[in-house]
C-alpha cells in the first residue's frame, strides 16, 4: 500500500491491533455494543442527516461493511459508515429519515450517546479494486454513503488506476458530500459524471439517470471493476447497461439491503435463498448472486425494499 493521504492514523492499519487478544478491551468479535459519542452533525438534506461519531472503545471496519446502531428504547438498525476511521478514532454515518429509529436518531445532537457494533459482513475489496484495468463507482441517492468511504481508500493508494463515478439524485439539491464532490472533479485521475433526475432552477448538469451516463464510459474492458450502491431498483438497468462493456460478472459488485438484526448469522431474518446476508453480504458479486439464484433483479420481488442504508 503507497503513502495514505487521509489522516487514517497508523494504530488503525496495524494489524496487530484487531487482533481480538491483542489489546485489553478490544471490541473484535464480540456482540457488546460500545458507547459512541455523536461529536457533530450535519443535516445536508430535508432527510439526511451525517453524524460524527467517536467511539469510547476502539472499531473497525472497511468499506461497504455495516455496524448496528442502538438508540435506547427505539431499538437497533444496521447502517453503513461513509467515511473513513481519524486520527481520533471518529468516523461519520449517513442516516436517512424512514422511521421510528431513524427518527429517533435525526432529534439527536452533539454530545448525546449511542450505542454501536459491528464492523459486520462482507465489505468492497479494495485490493481487487486496485488491480483492475479502471474503477467505476455507480451511485444513486443516499447509496453514495457508502461508496464515499471506498472512494476515500483507493485514493490512498498511489498506484490505482481511472476512477469513474457516477453519481445520481432526485434532485441537484439533494446531492450529499459538496465538498467531496468539487474535490473529486479536481482530481486528474477521476471523471466525476453526475444527473439529476429532475430539472432544478440552479442546476446547469445533465438531467436523467445514473445508467444514462453508463454509455459515456470509456476504455471500459472485462478487467474493469464496478461498484453500485442505490435504490434496488435501478440494479436491473445498471446490470442490462453493464452488459454492453462485456464486463466480468465477478467484477460487478451491488450492496444488497436486507433487515439486519444479529449481524452475525444467527437470527435468520436477513437469509436470502441459501444465504445469510450480514455474512456472505452485504456486498456481493453478480457471478455470487446468481450462482445462489437470488432474485435481485426484479422489482416485483419481497426483496425490491426501500433502500434505508
């Protein structure tokens, strides 16, 4: 790995130190939620608001993995970090409002405490990410959360190849991470291709969806990566657009949203088909998600829910 150019400090890439016997007190492996301290947060959007967290025992996690949430009396949700882990041990969450917790969560402020654990499940592969011929991140609505984080690690690295990323939202207001995005699109290596589904009085972009921009991709071969996180919906159509590059289905990764409870396989309320998503999943490959015959790309499906990551 080259020289990191976030402030992810040095305690948190040594590997010793997730070693769950290495230190008194480490949080690996265990059910016990932590207490976090809400440090800031942030209200982007009429229903997103991005909370940062300082955990009072070390975590970890990687990109596209979830932690469990608990606010007490409401209850316990999986969520997804949108950033990486600081100096200072913090890290921010995206939290869409779409219910009790939720809601829960959004009357909350700086200083008050919740409880969270995890890191949990199968995460983007950031090393498969850097050895392919070029990168590129499809995300729509709140689903760039997620990838923002894995955008934030291959930037770490000096050596990785194109970025792409598409990015689309409802409306241009609604787009998240301004100041990421004005940074990514001052990248040299990054093409940055954001829609907006709606015409805005403000917004002098393209107007249509993530999978119209798919076709203004270049030098896109088998040895490609993809990474899509967004509303169920649009999986089938980005999968019929991907189709036209000839791209390895081992190198298409969708994060699938199903309802978490335990994180670690046990309750069975998260088991699709044969398999259990907060393990084999969240992230999975399209040669993965049909191999195990999931119904994933059709709308009509119990599993087309409301993306609430």
């Amino acid at each position: 790995m080259r020289k990191v150019r976030h402030d992810l400090s040095e305690q948190y890439r040594n590997e010793k130190y997730f070693d769950a016997g290495a230190i008194k007190g480490s949080h690996m492996n265990t059910q016990r939620p932590i207490p976090a301290v809400i440090r800031n947060v942030e209200h982007p959007g009429k229903y997103v608001k991005i909370f940062t967290l300082l955990p009072k025992e070390p975590i970890f996690f990687t990109p596209g993995q979830f932690l469990m949430v608990s606010v007490f009396p409401e209850g316990e949700a999986a969520f997804t970090p949108c950033s990486c882990i600081k100096e200072d041990g913090s890290f921010e969450i995206a939290i869409n409002l779409v219910g009790r917790l939720t809601s829960k969560l959004h009357s909350m402020h700086a200083g008050d405490i919740i409880g969270i654990r995890g890191g949990y499940g199968k995460g983007f592969s950031v090393q498969k990410a850097v050895n392919s011929s070029n990168i590129t991140i499809i995300a729509g609505g709140i689903g760039i959360a997620p990838l923002r984080f894995l955008i934030q690690e291959l930037l770490a690295y000096d050596d990785r190849p194109k970025i792409n990323i598409i990015y689309s939202a409802n409306k241009a207001s609604k787009f998240l991470f301004l100041d990421d995005l004005e940074s990514w699109q001052n990248e040299k290596e990054i093409a940055l291709y954001l829609a907006a589904a709606e015409a805005d009085i403000k917004w002098k972009g393209y107007i249509g969806r993530s999978t119209d921009m798919i076709e203004k991709l270049k030098k896109i071969d088998e040895n490609s990566s993809f990474f899509v996180c967004g509303p169920p919906p649009m999986f089938s159509s980005v999968l019929e657009k991907l189709k036209l590059f000839l791209v390895d289905e081992k190198n298409i990764f969708f994060t699938l949203e199903r309802n978490m409870r335990c994180g670690i396989g046990k309750c069975g309320h998260c088991y699709m088909g044969d398999i259990r998503l907060c393990v084999d999943g969240p992230v999975m490959s399209v040669s993965d998600i049909k191999k195990h015959h999931l119904i994933v790309f059709r709308q009509s499906e119990p599993f087309m829910s409301r993306y609430r990551k």
